[in-house]
C-alpha cells in the first residue's frame, strides 16, 4: 500500500512528543534482567526493537526469533552467553546477512560456547549458558559499537574483572560512552583511558529508578523539517545535555542553517540562516544520522561530501545503495566515493512529486518523509515501517501540517 504525503504549513508552535531512546532502554533492560530486576525504568521506549528484546528476556523458550532487531540480537548474543540454558538465536532473512563474527569470537575467548547454525560468521546461533571470565582481551572496534557494549553490559557479571582494548578505528564511538555512562549509573565502576576500557565484576547492585532520556536520533528528521523552512517546532523534554551521541545534531544542523534554542520544555528549532553551499563532514560517530544529512544536502546544497559511512551497508538495508536510488528521484546524485566515503550532488530543480522505496527500513521512510515540505506530494510505501523505532512518527508529523492518505 503506497501513501499520498502532503504539507500544509501551520503558524503555530509546534510541540512534538518524542519517543524514548530505543538504546538507552535496550541497554538498560540487559543490566534489569542481569541485576534480577534489581532496579526500575521509567519511560521505557515502546518501539519495536525494545518490545521485541523485552519479549526475549522474559521468553522461556529453546527458541528466541528477534526479527530485525539487530541490537537486541547482539545484545541477547551475550546476555544468554551467561545465563543459564540452551538457546537458538534467530532473526528475518536481513538479519542472517549482518555479520556477527567479531562478537562470537570474543565470546569464545572468554569461554563462551556458541556454535554457528548456518554460515560461519552469521547468524542464527546456538548459545549455551555458562559462568564467564574476564580478563584481557581485545576487539576490531570498526565492526560495530554495539559488539562492544554487549560484552560491556555483562561485564559486571563475570567471574573476574575485564579490561577490553579497542583496535582499529571505532566506530558509533559515542553509543560505547552512553553504555559506559549507564553502568556507571547503575554504581558499578568503569575506566575508558585511550582504548582501554576497564570494568569491575561486582555486579548491578543498584536498586532505584532510572529514567530513559527522549531519542536524539529521532529528532535528526524534525531537524530536518526545520532546515527545510518549518518554523517553531518544539521538541518537549529533549535534553541538550544527553549521554547520546545523537545530540550533536545541534552542532551538524548549523551547516543547514538549524539554530538549537534550549527552554524549559525541551528545545526549540528555529531556521535563522542560509545553508551552506557545500560541506565535508565526518559521521563516521553518527551513522544513524547520515540518511538524514544526505537527504537535507540533496535539497539544499551544491556538493556534500560525507565520510565514515563504513557501516551503512549492514544496516537494515544497504543504506548506501537505497539512498542512491531515492535521492536520484529527485535530481540528487550519489556519488561513491570509497568504502568509507560518499558525495551529494545537490538537485538543480526538485520535482513536483516522486514515488519512494524504503527497503523495509524505518530510517529510509522517515528520512524521506520531510521531502513533501520542498515538494507538492511524495508517496511512500509501507509506513508502518516506522515502528521499529518509532511508533507515532506519522502522528507527530500531523502535528506539524502533514496529511497522509492510502492511494
């Protein structure tokens, strides 16, 4: 079923409820579950992903289907490493084709038994539970943050202290410090000295309540609605001093022109300059914001050039390829650079509407979806994509002038 997108700008103040941050509350369920629900969480985000983990945790059963929730997968990778049972892992078809070897291997060093059920390197897995050690050891960081934050998120709970060093060139780099930054809270003591990081063993013993912060990443398409000439949107109970590394989006956006104004309610976006003709910028951080930047560039810029896009490729699509064929649709050019790095050449005139795909990937329809600002009508397909990470986008959009109708 494609959907008709049209946009209708409104004059008033317009107050978006974003949703609870999917990772803060995925890391936070880990711990939960590990501490014997030693502690409580307020504000539990309620996309997908989070639900889709939630249901594992308290699942019984040999066999535990996440489907495309990649965290949850890597995440449940290591928890069920330590916890008592025999498991097979699983997911849908694209998550069987995201590579899980780095984090296998370190599993097994520590003493892990993990068989792989298919393609060596890949999901599913077979897991058996057992004691695990610390110790030294070392991973690629350039795989994936989340490999190291799965290992970080048990380490409490292993048998001696861990230290971890990271080698390569990290990537996602932020998303390691908010895992950090959520064990510390949770009272156990962490070190992170150049690429060493160390954790001590002594378990979560923390028994308050920990509120989960509004979602950064899902302010980068509002942002991008403000770049494109929407005034007033006011993101309620954002946080312009978050543990997320997303909130950098308050620096990334002054490139387009974006001003971050912070009030007693969230924050506030206000279009206050012109973009900038052209930008070289380096995500390789960020990488849940790249969609959004390469589309804003495609409007608004004569030449972008993005590096550290080495992980696009293994998201839930190829990202790199899905946002050379939307953005040409519009008069856009993607241009690949190398494995690390891409340009946008800039549409010399956007058309009038345009049918877009989203490869079965939440960030390509909401990336997508603010282009009916700068055009008549766009159509999207399967919206209900969204909810993986964000159930109420297209209310939320509503509110802001949006209409949405089946065609």
């Amino acid at each position: 079923m494609n959907y008709s997108i049209r946009f209708n700008s409104t004059t008033n103040l317009k107050k978006i409820d974003l949703p609870a941050s999917k990772s803060i509350s995925n890391r936070l369920l880990i711990a939960q579950a590990l501490s014997n629900n030693g502690f409580q969480i307020e504000g539990l985000s309620s996309a997908e992903d989070t639900l889709l983990l939630q249901k594992a945790l308290q699942n019984s059963a040999t066999e535990i289907d996440v489907g495309m929730a990649g965290t949850a997968f890597r995440f449940l990778t290591a928890y069920f490493s330590i916890v008592e049972g025999k498991r097979k892992l699983f997911g849908a078809k694209r998550m069987h084709d995201r590579p899980i070897g780095a984090l296998v291997e370190l599993l097994k060093e520590m003493g892990a038994e993990i068989n792989y059920l298919e393609k060596e390197g890949f999901p599913p897995l077979e897991i058996r539970g057992i004691k695990l050690n610390g110790g030294d050891f070392s991973i690629d960081s350039g795989w994936s943050s989340q490999f190291i934050s799965s290992v970080l998120l048990i380490a409490p709970c292993l048998q001696s202290p861990l230290k971890l060093r990271l080698t390569g060139t990290s990537v996602s780099k932020p998303y390691i410090q908010m895992t950090l930054a959520l064990i510390k809270q949770l009272k156990v003591a962490v070190q992170f000295k150049n690429d060493l990081i160390e954790v001590e063993n002594n378990g979560f013993d923390f028994n308050g309540t920990i509120r989960v912060e509004k979602d950064w990443s899902s302010a980068a398409f509002f942002y991008q609605m403000a770049a494109f000439g929407v005034q007033g949107i006011q993101l309620n109970n954002l946080n312009a001093t978050s543990i997320q590394g997303d909130r950098d989006l308050i620096e990334i956006f002054k490139h387009f022109g974006v001003e971050t104004i912070e009030n007693t309610e969230g924050i506030e976006l206000l279009k206050t300059t012109d973009c900038q003709s052209t930008l070289e910028i380096n995500l390789l951080d960020f990488p849940d914001l790249i969609p959004s930047i390469a589309v804003c560039a495609a409007v608004l810029m004569e030449k972008c050039t993005i590096h550290g896009v080495d992980t696009l490729r293994i998201k839930e699509s190829d990202r790199v390829l899905a946002l050379q064929n939307e953005l040409a649709k519009i008069g856009a050019e993607l241009k690949i650079i190398d494995a690390s790095s891409i340009e946008i050449v800039g549409s010399k005139k956007l058309p009038e509407t345009a049918n877009f795909e989203v490869y079965n990937d939440h960030r390509m329809a909401m990336c997508l979806a603010p282009l009916a600002v700068s055009m008549e009508k766009i159509q999207i397909q399967t919206i209900e994509v969204v909810k993986k990470s964000f159930p109420n986008f297209w209310n939320e959009l509503r509110k802001i002038g949006f209409y949405l109708s089946e065609t």
